[in-house]
C-alpha cells in the first residue's frame, strides 16, 4: 500500500508538471515569433529613416517617437526591458517585404491601415496609434492660404510607395488640375527638393508635414494648409499567420491606451496596484490572470506602464513637448472629445 | 563511348545542381508565400495603377493599367540611357584623342578630367548635380532667357516646341536623302575599285541631307513655327512656363552625370585603341603616300576601334544598369516607377522584381548583341 502511495504521488507530480509545463509555453509553441523574440532576446522593430515624433534616432543612435514607443512597449511585456529591440531603418518601399520576408517581426513606421494592404500582401493591422491626414505645404510667401487656390500646373513633392501618391491624384483629379507629382525614395530628399524650389507643394501626413517642417533650412518660411484630403490611420503592423504574436502587439498597444484612460503612469503604477477599481487592477497584473493567454507573466502590462509609459505620456514626450502638433486632436481619449477607443483589457 | 560518356557526366551533374539549387529555392519560396497568405500571379498587371508619374513618352494616367506604368518606366530608362550613351560617347571620343594632344595644356587638362571624375562615386555625383546644381538654378521668374527662347530654371529646362505643318513631307524627303546617300557611297566604292578615282561622297551626302529637306519647305509645303515658353502665375511667389516643351531637371541630372561619369572610361578606352596601334603602321601609310586624314581614317582607326569597342559594349551596360540610380532623385525610370510604386501598391514582390531583372537582362543583352555585331563587322576578315 505504501509503495503505491509513493508511486501514486510521483505520477501525480509528474502529471503536474507536465500540465504546467503545457499550460505555460502552449501560446509560445503556437506563436513561432515569440519564440523566437525570446530566443533573441530583443524585438525585430522596423521604422522609419528618421521622422521627428514618430521614429527618429539621435546622434548616439537612440531611438524615440510614439512608433518606438510601441516596440518599446512589445519587448517589455514579452523579454521584460523595454530597451531590448533591434530597430531597422526602413524607406516606404522596403518595409513590407522586409516584415513578410521575416527581417522584422513588427512594423512601426506611420504606416496607413487600408483593405489592400491588410488583405493582399500577407499583413495583418494591429490597431491605430495615430489618427492622421494628408495635407499640403506650401511657402507662406506664396500667398496660397487653402487648396482651392491651386492652379494647373502646380508641382507636388512626395514619396514615392505610399497613399500618398494615390490620394494625390484622387485631390488633384476631383478638382480637375493638372499637376507634376515628383515622387522621391526618401522623405530627406523629398524636403531638400522642396526646400529648394523644385515643387510649389509638399504633400503627406499632416503630422509628417508638422515633422519635417522642423528640419527645413527655415521652417517659418512654411506652412500647413488647413485641409485635410484622406484618412490615414496609422499603425503597427505584424506577419499574418501569427495570432498570438498579433495579439501581443495589439494588447500591448492598447495598454497603453487604456492605462491613460484610467490614470494609471509609469509614477503611479506600482501604487495602482492597491487600487479600487478592478479594471485598473487588471492593468496593473493585481488581479485576473491576462497574460497567460499570449503565453506571458502577469506583470507584462505593469511593465509598459512603468517603463514606457502610458499612451498620453508617450504622445506628450515625443509629439507635443517637440512641438511637432501640441494639439492632439482626434488623438485624444474618447472621454476627452478624441477617437482613441480601445476594448477592454479583461 | 567510354570516353565520350567522361566528357558527359560532370555535365549532366552540373546541370542537376542548378536545377536542384533552383527548384529548392522555388519551393521553399512557395512554402513561405502560402505560409504568409501571399498569392502569386501575374493579374494585377492588368489592373488600374491609380497612381500617375511625372514624366512620360506615351501618353499615361492613373486609369491606365500597371503595364502601361511598366511600359512608361522602361521607356524613361531607355531614353536616359540613349541619350547618356550619345553623349558619353562624343565627350569620351574628345577627351580621349585630346589625352594624346601634344598640347601640354589639352592633354593635362583631359587627364585631370578623367581622374576626377571616375573617382568619385555615381551617386554622389547624381546628388551634387540635382542638389547642388539645383539649389544654384533661378526660379522661374527670375530666369534670364538664354538666346531668347530658353529658361533653365530650377523647375526644369523649357525649350521652344516645334509646330509642323506637313510633317511627313519633310521626314520623307530626310528619307529620300538618306536613300540617295546610301546609293552614292555604294557607287563611289565601285568607282574606286574599278578605276581608282575618288569621288567627294562626303560633299555630296552634306549637300543631301541639306538640299532636299529644304526643297520640302520650298515647294512641299512644309512650315514649322515655334512656341516659345510664357511664364504662367500660379501664386504670388509660384511661377511655371506654360507652352513650349519642359525638360525635368531630374532628367537633366541624371544624363549629365551618366554621361560624364561613363565617359571618362571610354576616353580610357578610346586612348588604349589609338595607342594600341603600332607606330609602324603611321609611318608605312604615310609612305604610300596618305594624307594624314586618310592615314586616321583608312589604317589607324579601323585597328583601333578593333580595341577600342569590347570594353566600351561594358561601358554602355555599366551606364544603362546605372540609369537605376535615378529612383534616388526622382526621375520616374524603372526601377522608380514600376519597382518602386507599383511594387509598394501591389505588394508583389517577387513578380515585379524578377520582371524588372529580367527586363535589365534583356535591355543588356540586346545591348551586348548590337556591339558584338558592329565587333565582328570591323573585326579582321581573313582570306
């Protein structure tokens, strides 16, 4: 009797072991960029080539901007610091061979959300971290104030492989005038071009216009006309096939959101922990087991919160204290009269 | 048969590795698109591009088809590269022959020339002329007229259009000139062969080109009038010409500096063939009693071209495949156009890059096939 007993309770913690040993890196064997993310031990993230406020390096090579951020926010939840990520430059037209080809794991360079690219080209959206819209730029000493003053034979600098270029000629040719698209490979060029009198416009995002503004050789000369031509929600963007990694990236992002919705800062999160309130709890890894469906620990959001900060603090770092657009706009939480609403973290 | 069987096998196996190497790659690419839910084909050719490009040989909007955006590109790429070879050629022949000048001054010059500017990366090169040269160009409104009737500013070159009236009268006549040229040197060569006089073919085909096309405005009704550029308001600061034909500067830059840049390798080139000539040869030519200019054109240069044009066939591929560095200041060529925007807006990757690779590889080879024919035209016949 004893002896089975012994036996009995060496299979019972043999069974335990291997069931926890299952329940713990089932998501992870399931999400082979996880795994491999872990294996690394940082985050492939690809950006931009240099746009302020969104992904920029300065001169010692650190990356900031809200773009960033979300990488950022991605390797503290799944490797614990927020520091551990590979960024990768990339120009409009590499970026999303360079994600389905497997180079990066996550795109994070203001890249617009439409149908084709979401259901073509093997990518799947995870969300928006940026609510935007094509603009144009013209010289203040141009004397143009709106669009409706555009004349035929205008010249428009651009990028080449964005919406841009498309919505470019759904404005132009809904107006009915004629003009010359002048598309460069990189946004620099695109700026010294017309910087330097080739084209009478600059036209993109209306925060990439904010942005670039800021590195021309006068940036008063210039200024933003008031329409708004497109919709551009901007966002990461992840392989397709990896659900558990599309959700990491997803939850990640909206922790964000959600930890500024209820307050909840990188200063003030680990006092949260006591919190009333259960969603905030949640948040905070105080209650609820969240992170054991992406395959995480608990504390993955707390994480974020306290080394990336939240959603408000990242815009109010990277977008409004450098002047690039003070004003959030339709950037704004919806209970402040903004478009910013995610579902709940529970 | 034992032997025979030797000289196959390390072939049949080389042919298996390829093949092998090949389909592994074929496949493992296949395994990974459908992994990723990518679809391959070639359809979206077909489809409507929605994006227009700045400058075109035919005519080209966003409703037009991606096709027709690949055809626009290739063209593009093909008139830089027509155009850079022209001009490379006739500066790479000049600075060349000046290399050997007795000049001191000339030939110094030609080799400061030639050391400067094949030294410096292509690129740079294209970058200072957009950039640099761009920035120092006038606005539109503040352009001088140059002899009256063109404006370079920083928008582009505009140069006066020409309207015909009866076009086809005067290329017909241009034809018949050519024809009759073409008739005169064959009867010339036979007039030498036969009883050794030299008729003046030159002064003839001149005259030619030159009497006949002016008889068409004559008495053909052939008038050609001009439209010269007026500058046209947009803004208070914002001007454009209007009228007359635009030349983008980026179409400028990059010509110039393809041209330029290659033409230093072919004044190498043309030097090492005129060089390669023994100075035997010369002076045998001048003592049957050939005139300098007949010692250039009846011995030295039919040897010399003989060194002169395999290396050059290089020359003319190195600038074609370099016509691809206009994506960086946007002259819409191939790779800008058709690699760069349709691939973006499509997402098929491994369709539009292996049809612009292919699409190089031909432009390459006929390229290659046009020079080895001119080569072995020229090449020693031996009896």
């Amino acid at each position: 009797m004893f002896k089975y007993l012994k036996q009995l309770t060496s299979l019972v913690a043999m069974v335990a072991v291997l069931f926890t040993f299952t329940t713990e890196t089932m998501a992870a064997k399931k999400s082979k960029t996880l795994k491999n993310t872990q294996k690394k031990g940082f985050v492939r993230c690809g950006v931009s080539q240099g746009l302020p406020g969104f992904s920029n390096a300065d001169a010692a090579g650190n990356w900031t901007g809200i773009d960033v951020d979300v990488c950022r926010a991605v390797a503290a939840a799944v490797l614990g610091d927020a520091n551990k990520v590979k960024f990768t430059p990339l120009s409009a037209k590499e970026r999303f061979t360079a994600l389905t080809s497997g180079e990066i794991d996550i795109l994070s360079r203001n890249t617009t959300w439409t149908l084709s690219r979401d259901a073509d080209i093997g990518l799947t959206f995870v969300g928006v971290n940026f609510y935007d819209g094509q603009g144009f730029m013209v010289r203040k000493s141009s004397g143009i104030t709106s669009t409706s003053q555009f004349k035929d034979g205008i010249s428009a600098c651009t990028n080449i492989g964005t919406t841009t270029e498309l919505n470019m000629r759904d404005f132009f040719n809904s107006k009915g005038i004629s003009y010359e698209p002048v598309a460069f490979e990189k946004a620099d060029e695109v700026v010294a071009a017309y910087d330097a009198g080739r084209c009478d416009t600059y036209t993109t995002d209306k925060s990439g216009l904010a942005a670039q503004r800021t590195k021309m050789s006068n940036p008063d000369e210039h200024i933003v006309l008031p329409e708004t031509v497109s919709k551009e929600p901007l966002g990461p963007v992840v392989r397709q096939g990896d659900s558990v990694w599309e959700d990491i990236v997803r939850w990640s992002l909206n922790a964000m959101i959600e930890a500024e919705e209820y307050g909840i800062t990188s200063a003030n999160a680990d006092s949260m922990k006591t919190s009333d309130n259960p969603a905030v709890k949640r948040l905070v890894g105080a209650e609820g087991e969240l992170g054991a469906a992406f395959g995480l620990d608990n504390e993955w959001s707390l994480r974020i919160i306290k080394q990336v900060g939240n959603y408000g603090e990242s815009y109010k770092r990277n977008i409004a204290d450098t002047g690039i657009l003070p004003d959030r706009g339709p950037n704004e939480l919806w209970t402040k009269g903004g478009i910013l609403y995610v579902p709940p973290a529970r | 048969m034992n032997l025979k069987l030797q000289k196959i096998i390390p072939q049949l196996i080389t042919v298996l590795v390829v093949v092998l190497v090949f389909g592994f790659f074929t496949y493992n690419a296949q395994i990974n698109m459908e992994n990723r839910g990518i679809d391959f084909g070639y359809g979206f050719l077909s489809q409507e591009s929605s994006f227009d490009v700045q400058f075109s040989l035919i005519e080209y909007d966003g409703s037009h088809s991606y096709f027709r955006a690949y055809l626009v590109g290739l063209l593009n790429t093909i008139l830089v590269s027509v155009i850079g070879i022209i001009f490379a050629t006739i500066l790479g022949v000049i600075v060349g022959v000046a290399r050997l000048s007795p000049n001191y001054l000339i030939n110094q010059f030609a080799a400061f020339y030639v050391e400067f500017f094949r030294n410096i990366p292509l690129l740079l090169q294209i970058f200072f002329w957009y950039f640099a040269a761009l920035r120092a160009l006038p606005l539109p409104q503040d352009a001088d007229a140059i002899l009256g009737v063109f404006y370079l500013t920083i928008k582009g070159l505009y140069v006066p259009a020409f309207i015909w009236e009866n076009l086809n009268v005067f290329l017909y006549s241009l034809i018949a000139a050519i024809i009759a040229i073409v008739v005169i040197r064959i009867h010339a060569r036979k007039v030498q062969e036969t009883q050794g006089k030299q008729l003046p073919v030159f002064w003839i085909a001149i005259g030619l080109i030159f009497i006949l096309p002016l008889l068409s405005f004559l008495i053909g009704g052939v008038s050609l009038s001009f439209e010269i550029p007026k500058l046209k308001q947009l803004a208070t600061t914002s001007f454009i010409y209007e009228g007359g034909v635009s030349l983008p500067p980026e179409l400028i830059a990059l010509t110039l500096s393809l041209a330029l840049y290659t033409a230093t390798f072919i004044a190498e080139c043309v030097r090492a063939g005129i060089q390669g000539v023994g100075k035997g040869q010369k002076e045998a030519a001048a003592s049957i009693g050939l005139n300098p200019n007949q010692v250039l054109k009846l011995v030295v240069m039919p040897q010399a071209l003989r060194i002169i044009i395999p290396p050059t066939t290089n020359q003319y591929l190195n600038l074609t495949k370099n016509s691809s560095l206009a994506a960086a200041i946007a002259y819409p060529d191939l790779v800008l156009v058709f690699a760069g925007t349709a691939l973006m807006q499509t997402g098929k990757a491994i369709e539009i890059v292996s049809i612009t690779m292919l699409t190089y590889l031909s432009l390459s080879i006929s390229i290659s096939i046009l020079m080895n024919w001119y080569n072995k035209k020229i090449a020693i016949k031996e009896k």
